[in-house]
C-alpha cells in the first residue's frame, strides 16, 4: 500500500463536514388575518442584536393591505409594531436599516383610481416615526429595491410604464431627480434585432462612482440586462443577455461578493410551463463577464423553483433557499454542493440573513392548503458541527470480507439529501449506490461487485453535509 492510499483510508475514516439544524421555529405575526412578510434585516448596535421584518397586514381594513413594520429581539421575540399606509392598496417591497441605524421601509401604494406611487417612511430604533413621504409620477410606478448612498441620499429602482426608473431622494424622502430608461433604445451593446420591450430596474448596486442596475426585459423571451449608469445617469453599459432564445429567465433577486454579483431567478421553457429550475449567474465586477456561479442547477432533484431568499455568507459564498417539487418537495438551503430540507411547502420562503452567530434566520409565510389567511414566521437554522447530533448512521457492511454481494444499512434522523458512493484503493469512483432524498428511517441496499476485481474498498455517506465513511474487502 502506497502512502496515497493510506491517506485516503485515514481520511475517509475520519470524514465529517459541518451541516445544519433548524434550532428555532417560531411563529412572528398571527393577528388571525392575512399576513405576510417580505423583508428581513438583522443588525448589531453593540450592545445587543434586533432584528426587524416588513411586511403587510389587513388586520385593520380586512379589505385592502397596510405596511406592517416589527422589531424583534435576537431570539424573535416580538418588542414593537407598527402598522401605516391607511390607503387603498398597499404592497411593501424593500427595507433598509440607514448608517443612522434608522430604519426605512418603502413600498408602492394604490389609490381609487388606481394611480400608484412610492411610499417611504423613516423610523427609529424606538419605534418613532420620523417622516412620511409619497411620490407621485405622471405613469405609475412600482418600486423593487432601495440603497443609501453617499451625503444619507437613497437611491431607488423599479419600474415607470414599462421603462427603468432610478430615482434619487434626499434624507427627508424628497424627490431629487428620476430618470426612466427603455433598455433598447440608444448605445445597446448585445446582438440582434431589438424590437419593443417592458423592463424593470430589479436589485440596484452602489460602486465607485457609478451605479449597476440588474433588470427584467420581456423582448423576445424574458431575461436580464446589465445596466451601468453614472451618477448624472450616462448609461456607460448595457447588455442583454440570452442563454437560449426557447428559455425564459426570470430574475429573483441579486447581492454582491468580493468580485462578483451573483443572480438568482428562474429559468422555464415558454411552450412548456412546467419545465422550470433555479438559476444561478455570476457577473464579474471588472468586465460584467456572465457566466455559471457553483450552483449551476439544484442537483438531483425533480424540479426545483428558486426564492427572494438568499444571503452572502462570505466574500465568496452565497446561500440560497429553493423549494423543490414532485415526490421530494419541500423547502431546502442551498450552499456550496449541499441541499438541506427545512420546512414543507406550507411555507413559502421570502427573505434570508445571518445572524451574529452566523446562522441562517429565514422568513417565511404559512398557508395550509384551503386556508385564505397567512402567518409569519421565522426560522433559525444552525451552523453548529453535528457531530455530537446522531442525525444520521452508518453500519459496517455484512457480510465483511464478502463475495460479490453485501450489505450496507444506514439510518437517517431527518429528511435529507443523500448520497452513497462506492470508491477503489486509490479513490477512484467505482459505484454510486443512493442519490436522492430520502425521509428518515432505516435502509439497506445490496450492491452487486461481479465486475470489480478483489481488494479494499470505501463506501461513503453523504447526508446533506455530512460525510462518513467506512471500509469493506471484497474477496473472490
């Protein structure tokens, strides 16, 4: 035996990985009316840790919707709310906690008549409300996504009667400028014939002294486009980008790592609906290169559907939150190569951060099937090493040594993504036995080694994260 094998059964011996539980489960909001929450935002004062969440109500009108604004404690526990709009309709859209540590809510509201405009209010810490604004435009307006930038102005993208609209407000919410954008009129730096189009600025970025906006287009097919504006609104570029002309791609939602923006959406074939799954895309900070981030599709699943949920973990890594369809469904994190289930389909996830601890807190609205009223609730899913956690068990193969057949059982405490793999001396893949998700309880497969030769072998288990392994001899 060569040291490279050695190396290889100590390791495999020994192999574990970090993976992650649900710790906490509660329910935010139950006012026995239709909830629902869109956006969630942890912070640190130093002292101690809140967290806040935006979402809507119609606990009062039990007709029309109001903005819903809750803080909590680190452990979810409710210490305030606050209920405003008194209009319409209103739809909340995005939240950001200021350098101030104030926070500001905005949302698109409805009047009578069906004229709708962008809603911003401005509270602090303690729940009081600074100001109240409303901005009104000639075409209605539906806002995506808000970020402060430099002198506390804040920078908004959505969308004005089927254009881009940008539009720069001061640090009391009034109007300074707004600027609207058809995608393919002037300076378009893709390929082909352009014909008309309905866009909508959806995640925008500060830089250094540009901003970068990802939007939605529907020209030929539904997809993306790269805009990069300056700070009086030059367009310095713009690109259309198109995997396929029969593919639809529906962005989600967007964030930022060290040296690349990572999109998250949907990707379906127009002629058949029902042909769907997550997409994820990397755009490169220096060229605007596109091309597959890790996650290029949810693996070894049926079909699968993305969320607004997701959260940068580090410089380099993003997690995401996908639900999955057909026999497997439910709701899964999705980091690194890793699929962990979560919750069942009961709930539909909407927003995602970390928490000081770096664990997962996850927003989410429930709805059981026939019931026209939703909660809100949130999920803290761990990081923590698992080892000490027994969540899953690996047996030694019998009979062992063995003639061409044997017997490998393992057991499983929750339902997991699993993978059972057969490897040779030198660690070479020789057998993949299991790749699929499985609910908990035992199992035992036989695997059939007629056309492998004598010697040692490793099986692994891999249960979302998780990894053991052991060894076996096959004897002829």
């Amino acid at each position: 035996m060569n040291p490279i094998q050695l190396i290889f059964i100590l390791f495999c011996s020994i192999c574990f990985a970090f993976g992650q539980l649900i710790t906490n489960e509660k329910v935010i909001l139950n006012l026995d009316k239709d909830d629902s929450g869109v956006v969630i935002k942890y912070i640190n004062s130093g002292e101690r840790d809140f967290i806040y969440i935006l979402g809507e109500t119609n606990s009062i009108s039990q007709i029309y919707y109001d903005f819903i604004l809750i803080k909590c404690d680190a452990s979810g526990d409710t210490m305030w709310t606050r209920i405003s709009g008194g209009y319409y309709n209103n739809s909340a859209k995005d939240l950001i906690i200021t350098q101030n540590n104030n926070i500001l809510l905005m949302g698109v509201i409805d009047d009578s008549l069906g004229k709708s405009g962008i809603y911003l209010e401005m509270y602090t810490p303690s729940g009081n409300k600074l100001w109240t604004k409303i901005l009104n435009f000639p075409n209605n307006v539906s806002p995506n996504s808000i970020i402060e930038v430099e002198n506390n102005q804040f920078l908004i993208c959505g969308e004005s009667n089927g254009d881009v609209l940008i539009v720069m407000v001061d640090s009391s919410g009034n109007m300074q400028n707004y600027m609207e954008f058809n995608l393919f009129e002037g300076n378009y730096t893709g390929s082909g014939d352009i014909i008309s189009s309905y866009d909508s600025g959806i995640k925008i970025f500060a830089e250094d002294n540009t901003f970068r906006i990802f939007c939605q287009t529907h020209t030929f097919n539904q997809t993306f486009v790269i805009l990069q504006i300056s700070k009086t609104g030059d367009v310095l570029y713009k690109d259309y980008f198109s995997e396929s002309s029969e593919l639809d791609h529906y962005i989600y939602n967007a964030t930022q790592l060290k040296n690349e923006y990572i999109i998250v959406g949907l990707s379906r074939y127009p002629t058949y609906p029902r042909i769907e799954d997550f997409f994820a895309r990397s755009v490169q900070k220096a060229d605007n290169l596109i091309s597959y981030f890790n996650y290029k599709r949810v693996p070894y699943t049926e079909s699968s559907g993305p969320t607004n949920a997701l959260t940068t973990v580090n410089d380099s890594l993003v997690s995401f939150v996908v639900q999955v369809y057909g026999r497997n469904a439910g709701n899964y994190i999705l980091d690194n190569d890793s699929l962990k289930y979560f919750s069942n389909m009961n709930f539909y996830p909407v927003s995602m951060t970390l928490n000081s601890e770096g664990e997962y807190l996850i927003l989410a609205n429930k709805q059981e099937r026939g019931d026209d009223q939703r909660d809100i609730y949130l999920f803290e899913v761990s990081n923590k090493n698992p080892q000490n956690l027994n969540n899953f068990k690996l047996f030694q193969n019998f009979p062992n040594p063995f003639n061409t057949t044997t017997n490998i059982s393992y057991e499983l405490q929750i339902k997991s993504f699993v993978n059972l793999t057969i490897y040779d001396i030198s660690g070479r893949e020789v057998k993949n036995i299991v790749n699929s998700i499985q609910n908990s309880g035992k199992y035992s497969v036989t695997p059939n080694f007629s056309g492998l030769s004598s010697g040692i072998y490793i099986y692994r288990l891999k249960v979302g994260s998780y990894q053991q392994c052991r060894k076996m001899i096959l004897l002829k």
